[in-house]
C-alpha cells in the first residue's frame, strides 16, 4: 500500500470515534498494553509529559513542546484530532511522521493487531510511541484523546501531568455532571508525579484535591499565584503578557480563552525549571539568551510545532479568521470575542457535529452577523438544515449550504475588504475549511 492507501486503512478499517462516535470507542487499556508490550514499551525509553483537559490541550501542548525545542530537546509531539494530514499527529519537533514510517508501521505490525479488533486511535497511539523510540526522543508532550483514566494514552508514567480544565462535553463517556467528567480526566495523575491544575470549579477541585492525595502527587493550582500578570489584545492579532518568570511575552495565539492556556503553561514550564529540564533563565543573567530563546518560541509557536486552528488568520484582506472551539467552554469565549471583533460586515460559517451541545451553543453565538450554516464531511454532523432551522429560531440571520467549502466560498465573494469571516464550531468544520483554503 502507498501512504494514501494506508491512510484509507486506517480511516475505513479501524473503529475511528471522530468519524463514528459511540461505535468507534474502545473502553479500557487492554489493547494498549497488548500492543506497548509487542512493541516492547517504547513509551519508556524517554521522559513523557501528559495533557488532559475539555479545551485547551492542544495550545498548551504546542507550548510546552516548542519552548522545550528551544531548549534544545529533540521533543516528540502527539496530538488529535488532525486538521488537514493525519501525519500532524506526530511530529518531532514540528515535523511531521514521514509518510514511510507510517506506511512500513501498518505493513509490519498489521498481521499482530489486526486480530485485536483496535480503535483507530489504539493503532495511532501505539505508532507514536514508537516511533518517538526509534527515532531518540528526549521527551514526549503527549495529549489525551478523550478523558483520561481509559484513554490509551494512560499507560504512560509522565514527569509531569497537566489537567487544562473542566466543562461539559462527551457526557456519554464521561458522566453528566462536572465532578464526574473530573474523575475521568484526573485519571493521568500517578503517584509522585506532581499534577498542574489549569482551572477549577466548586465541583471540580475536591476531585481533583481527592485523587492527587491518594497518589501523593504534588498539585500546583495554575489560579494561585498565576504567573500572568496582565495582558493586552494588540491590533495585529497578538497578544502581550506581563508574566512573573519571564517577563513580557508576545504570543501569536490570539483567543480570549488562550489567557488560561498561558498561564497553566507558565505553571508547567516552573514545574520543569524545578525538575531540572529547563534553565531558571530569569533568575541568573549567564542565562539572558536562553530566555530569549524560550520567548521567541512562544512567540513563533506555528512556525515551531504546525500548530493550526487556534484563532488562526487565513487571509488578511478581508480578514478570515479559523477556530477549533467546539463546546460551550469554548464558546463562553469565541462567543464574547466575536461580539468585540470591529468589521464593516460580520460573517460566520458555522456548523457541529450531533454529540454537541447544539442548543447550548447557538444561544452564544452574536446576534450582529452574518451566518453561513454548513456542516462537515463526517458522519456525526449536524444536519445543515436542522443547525439553520434551529438558529433562525435565535433570530439569527443566515442562509444554509451542505459543504464548509460552499459556504465559505459564498461568505468570501460577498464580502468587501473590511469585512471579517470567521469559519468554526467543529474541528471538523475547520478541517474541511482548510483543506478547500490550501
């Protein structure tokens, strides 16, 4: 098979929850402790760093993983779902898994776990993990797919784990309430290994206080102490922190929901400057040009690790803005930023997948623009015509079209150049966004 054969393999083949939902999961560690023992563990031949969270994984992942690159780490990277590439998956500093290793993994590997009946993200995993093995990694930033005690990432022992936040989505698999999708995600913390707690609720805290207690693990609460101590939206998109241990930073990552992302990565990166990983380098001046380094990687986070789909400027004229933002966490932001956003004409392709809450979103979504409902190629899509019937009931002004690339395409042709387009409400949407856009 070529790599796009392969790829079909994979997509078609395995059991796959992004495509499938419900029917593409596989609950447990059964098959990922099959397939790391037949690989002989690769996961322990380098230091982990594991991620989980509703929102926010994926920046603070691409943050820990450039800044450690400037610290000059060989840094694997593991990350889902993929935009456009199933290689942005796995990458080694920034560079994505070659299309060889992918094809020779699945051609080699396939006679042992096809009989396992594997997930699509069970076989991803398990191919990441090597490969970051056999190709020397210092260290791994790894992502949880979904939740975390279950997740086939788990059976990995971090240096540092990292819980992002909590809110609701994939109830199903997770429990209907904010304590329960807690103890799923606070499922990556292991004993001795101490845990960074991006952001809390009432409900949410004492999981988290419960479990790190019964494994003795350090818990550094991000909400204490931050280490952002102020912040500003600049015209160009970015923005400027005033922060405790690094002074200002400039990052490209332009939401309004980044300003948690940034200071639970601030957190973490104190927690490996306490590991030894990384130099203190505000607190000794011999070390000025590596907090240089450290800021310019923040700053230059896209260029670093192919990071995409963040509040992410596609073209300038008129401004077209991209968002993977998914659930009602993300919405509680995106929502209140695109009311601020200053434009002659506002315009908003928008569309979900069916697990969502739907309603709880469109209630977010700005009454002063203009909508391009759509949804995207996957299976678990929310039907166009439904998303619009429900959205002219918010009194929402907008018209309906059954691709992401008809919508945008009509969204662009009518706008003037002061005009600003945003595409998002599924990192499907996005995709499918960016694959028409290249």
């Amino acid at each position: 098979m070529d790599y796009q054969e392969t790829t079909n393999y994979l997509f078609s083949q395995l059991p796959m929850f992004e495509k499938q939902g419900t029917t593409g999961f596989n609950e447990g560690l059964a098959n990922s402790l099959a397939l790391d023992k037949y690989l002989g563990h690769p996961h322990q031949k380098y230091i982990s760093i594991h991620i989980a969270g509703t929102n926010g994984k994926g920046s603070v992942a691409h943050s820990i993983a450039a800044v450690l690159q400037a610290c000059g780490y060989r840094v694997g990277l593991y990350t889902s779902p993929h935009l456009v590439d199933f290689r942005e998956r796995i990458k080694i500093n920034g560079r994505p898994v070659s299309e060889n290793y992918v094809i020779e993994f699945v051609k080699e590997h396939r006679q042992f776990f096809e009989p396992l009946h594997p997930s699509f993200f069970e076989i991803t995993t398990a191919m990441a993990f090597k490969y970051f093995a056999d190709m020397n990694i210092d260290i791994a930033v790894v992502e949880v797919g979904l939740g975390g005690r279950l997740d086939c990432t788990n059976i990995i022992t971090p240096t540092l784990s990292i819980i992002t936040n909590i809110s609701m989505d994939h109830t199903y698999f997770l429990g209907n309430t904010l304590a329960k999708i807690a103890r799923e995600k606070a499922g990556i913390i292991k004993p001795g290994v101490p845990v960074v707690i991006g952001e809390t609720t009432p409900e949410t805290r004492p999981v988290f206080e419960e479990i790190a207690k019964e494994n003795n693990a350090p818990v550094i609460w991000a909400e204490e102490n931050p280490g952002v101590l102020g912040y500003s939206f600049m015209d160009d998109g970015l923005v400027c922190y005033e922060t405790v241990c690094m002074g200002k930073v400039v990052s490209p990552l332009g939401g309004y929901y980044q300003v948690h992302n940034f200071n639970t990565v601030l957190k973490a990166l104190r927690v490996l400057v306490s590991q030894g990983y990384i130099s203190d380098c505000m607190e000794d001046q011999h070390l000025q040009n590596c907090a240089v380094e450290q800021k310019m990687a923040l700053r230059n986070i896209f260029e670093l690790t192919g990071l995409q789909g963040r509040w992410q400027k596609v073209k300038d004229v008129p401004k077209v803005i991209c968002d993977t933002g998914h659930n009602v966490g993300a919405w509680e932001y995106l929502g209140k930023q695109l009311e601020q956003v200053d434009c002659k004409n506002k315009r908003i392709v928008f569309g979900m997948v069916g697990d969502k809450d739907v309603d709880g979103i469109v209630a977010l979504l700005p009454q002063d623009a203009q909508y391009y409902f759509t949804q995207p190629d996957n299976h678990r899509a929310f039907p166009y015509l439904e998303l619009f019937e429900k959205a002219k009931e918010r009194g929402l002004d907008g018209r309906a079209f059954p691709t992401v690339e008809e919508a945008y395409h009509t969204a662009l042709k009518e706008s003037s150049h002061d005009d600003f387009i945003f595409v998002g409400g599924s990192s499907y949407v996005v995709a499918d966004f960016l694959k028409s856009a290249n």
